[in-house]
C-alpha cells in the first residue's frame, strides 16, 4: 500500500469517526469526577451503563468504578491501577496514569449529571442510526417471511425498548403513595358512582370493583355462547360513553377484536343502543318508523372513542407497539382484548407448548397494563370440563391452557347464563315436566351470573346482571 492509499485510509476512518455523534471530553470528564468523589455515581448509575460511553476503555473503567463501589470500597486511580495493569487498551492510552489524567480533566463534579446527560444522549442517536442502518439493510434484502410490516413492528419495538431503558426509577415514597391512595379514596368519595378507575356502565359490578382500575388485569372467561363478547363491547362503549360526557369517569378505549371484524363490532352497538337485533339490520329488515330512531342513535353515537383493532392472528408484540402507540396519540384509558387464546405469543418456530404460549400472553397483558397504568380486560375461553358436570357453573380450575391466567390477573370473572342451558332441556309438551320447565325458564329469563371469582383488591361473589339475547345486551339487574 502506497504512503497515498494509507492517508486515504486514515482519512476515511478519521471521517467516518467523526461523523459518529460522541463527546470524548464530556466522558473523560464524567469519569474524572466520580473518580474524585464517588458519591457523584449515585446522580448516574442508575441511567448510565457501560454501553453508553463511545470509547469502550471508557465503559471499561466505568464498570470498574461500579464494581468496586458495589463492594463499598473506594474508586480511585490507586484502587483502580491494579485493576488495569493487564488491559491492553488503557496501556494503548497511557496506562493507569490515564486515571490520574481523567482526574486533572475535571473542571466542576457539579456538572457530572449534565455530563451524564450529554453522554446517553450521545448514546441514543448513535443507536438510532444503527437501527435506520439495520432497516435499510432489511428493506433492502426481500425476504419472504420478514415482510415490511413486520419490519415496522420491529422497528417500533427497538425504539420503544431504546427509549425506556433508560428511564428512572419507579421508587415511590412511602408517605408520597399514602397521600396518592388518600387523594384516590377522596375522589371516589365525591363522585356519586363511588368509583375511581373506569366505569364498567353496570351499577352492581362498579359497587364490587370500584370500576377499572388503572395497571389492572382483569378476566372474563366463559364457554361459548354465554356472552363474552357482548358484556366486553358494552363495557367499552359505556366507558367510551361516559368519557365524552365527563373524562373522569370514562375512558377512550383501545378494542382489539381478534375474533369479529370491526364492521360486526359497530353493528352490536348499533342493535344494542337502538334496539333493534343486529340479525335484522344486516338483512335490512327495519321497520319504516324504526329509521328516524335508527339515525338519531347513529349520530349519537358517532363520535364515541373506541379504537378497534380487527387484525386477525395478531402477534403479541404488534398488539403491545399498537397499545402504546394509542396511548402517546389517543391518551386511551382501557384496552380490551377479545380474546388472549387468539394472540400469537411466539414465533412458529418456537418449540413452546400453548400453556407457555399463554403464559407469555397474561404476564405481558399485566406488564402492559403497569407500563401504560390504565385498566386491560382480556376475554379467555374455558375449556370443555365445565359442560362435563352437572353443576355448569364456571371454577378458576376452569380457566383453559394455564394456571397463569389466574396468577397473573388481578379480577377474575365468569359469565353464567342458566337459560342457555335449560333452554336446551326441554321436555315434551304437555307433561307434567314441562309445566315445570316453562317456571324454570320464567324465573332465569333474560339473567346472566356475573361470578367474580377472584379479586385481589376486594371480595368476591356473584353479580346479577340483565341480559338481552336479541340485541346482545346487557344491562343492570332490576334491583340495581
């Protein structure tokens, strides 16, 4: 190599360096300071890591420095020489007597947190251009099973990950969460509901929960038919509701619906806040002087906050990007899930069984919930024992595919509906039993059991609650 081609070389590598966002003297002075009073670690230890210092030599000592803090010694260029003897990069730098040179850098040790600052500022725009870099590299690679949404999905999670990493400390007072917890249970007093998270709509299930309440995981799980779907719609259209009428009782809601599109969503909301089924608006069978009310319901309810997600197959990782996306742009209050079996938890490759898959789904709804701290409702399915007993009332043993369901979830709720199976033991018409059967179905007409079957804020019990099968409502119980 020529002596031209050399300088060219080390031209292009001087450039190169230099084009990398890094503040060498802002580093030598942050180490300098804690070198003379370790005390100054304590400002910086706990957003700064190794990793975020540019000269690698530089995260070395740092990591030294926090070693031997953790043992409650002193740091400092005598402590720390021995350390160093047989590492070949400070020698590349002046060996130990670089730990002297880092003290003699220091102008103030008042200025280290800015210093600190400066540097993981530094940190995180040389990250952020790794990651455009990476992107570019995958855009420009076509490959079949990393499509472009998933690159999107990704991209959202390294910068979400890039942005909390280096957030504070969630150490809270005591005295501090006293004063918060009075100032919650002052705010429950003056409202008339009594409630301090999200109202559910229902007057009974308010009264046993205090409504939704923020970084909760609450369940509702049942067998098919008996109305998941329906009572988590009204439950988010009533907080939806209530929002535009007083924020402080609602929320806007955050409704993804792996299940039913959005189209069929609406058209429940529709049929329940009209009255008319949805079965008979879909095949347009509405009566001429049902249409004004139709339309006055319609505009209505047009503007309620309810953002609904029907993207099938939804991976938990795009639903968790998604939820906080809705919460930076929305400010949304609740998240409902319809339901957690259909969230694909982990890769295809992974050799997980669905219990571990399921697993991962509720201890990431609960993180979520605390990371956003607002209220998530997930509906869950149970699994068939519950249709091998007499007795069809739903157990927590009933919670299908995982234990960590009920572990994980802070309210637990079972929907029950004993017209749905009596209506399906009818006797022949005209017996003696029949007469019977037709006083059984009188006394459950149009009830569903609401059984809170855990709660770790409160008792547990069974609510009564009214339920319309034609318009796939429920309501409050006559005696609410």
């Amino acid at each position: 190599m020529t002596k031209s081609t050399k300088t060219e070389t080390v031209t292009t590598e001087r450039k190169a360096e230099l084009s990398v966002p890094h503040n060498i003297e802002a580093e030598q002075s942050l180490l300098g300071a804690i070198l003379l009073n370790n005390k100054v670690m304590e400002y910086v230890a706990e957003t700064l890591k190794p990793e975020h210092f540019y000269y690698p030599v530089h995260g070395q000592i740092f990591q030294a420095i926090q070693v031997l803090l953790d043992k409650n010694q002193i740091a400092d260029p005598i402590t720390l020489r021995d350390f160093f003897n047989q590492n070949e990069m400070l020698k590349n730098i002046g060996g130990a007597g670089y730990l002297v040179d880092l003290t003699a850098s220091v102008i103030s040790v008042m200025n280290t947190t800015d210093y600190g600052k400066v540097i993981y500022d530094l940190f995180l725009r040389r990250q952020l251009m790794s990651i455009a870099q990476e992107t570019t590299d995958e855009c420009r690679h076509l490959n079949l099973e990393n499509s472009a949404v998933n690159i999107v999905e990704d991209i959202e999670k390294k910068l979400y990950d890039l942005v909390t990493q280096g957030s504070t400390s969630s150490t809270v007072l005591f005295k501090d969460a006293l004063t918060q917890a009075i100032t919650s249970a002052e705010q429950a007093f003056k409202r008339d509901s009594h409630i301090v998270g999200v109202t559910s709509g229902l007057l009974d299930l308010d009264r046993w929960l205090g409504g939704l309440h923020p970084s909760d995981l609450l369940i509702i799980a049942g067998r098919p038919s008996m109305g998941k779907t329906a009572l988590a719609t009204n439950i988010a259209f009533n907080a939806a509701k209530a929002f535009n009428t007083n924020p402080r009782d609602g929320a806007k809601v955050a409704f993804f619906s792996l299940e039913m599109s959005a189209e069929q969503l609406a058209m429940r909301i529709l049929a329940s806040e009209s009255g008319i089924s949805s079965d008979k608006i879909r095949r347009g069978i509405i009566r001429k002087e049902d249409f004004p009310k139709f339309v006055e319901v319609s505009r209505n309810i047009h503007d309620v906050q309810i953002f609904i997600d029907d993207t099938p197959g939804l991976s938990l990782s795009a639903l968790r990007n998604r939820s906080r996306r809705l919460k930076r742009l929305h400010n949304i209050g609740l998240i409902v899930i319809d339901y957690l079996q259909l969230i694909d938890a982990v890769s295809k490759k992974s050799n997980d069984g669905r219990v571990q898959e399921v697993s991962a789904v509720t201890r990431a709804l609960k993180t979520l919930a605390k990371e956003l701290n607002i209220p998530v409702l997930a509906l869950s399915q149970l699994s068939r024992a519950v249709e091998q007993r007499d007795d069809k009332k739903p157990q927590l043993s009933d919670l299908r595919e995982s234990g960590s369901i009920e572990q994980d979830s802070d309210v637990v709720m079972f929907i029950y509906r004993e017209e749905y199976y009596e209506s399906r033991k009818e006797p022949k018409d005209g017996t003696d039993e029949h007469s019977k059967w037709q006083q059984k179905m009188a006394s459950v007409y149009n009830q569903a059991d609401l059984i809170i079957a855990k709660q770790r804020h409160g008792p547990v019990g069974t609510i009564k609650l009214f339920f319309d099968a034609q318009l796939t409502k429920f309501g409050n119980s006559a005696h609410s």
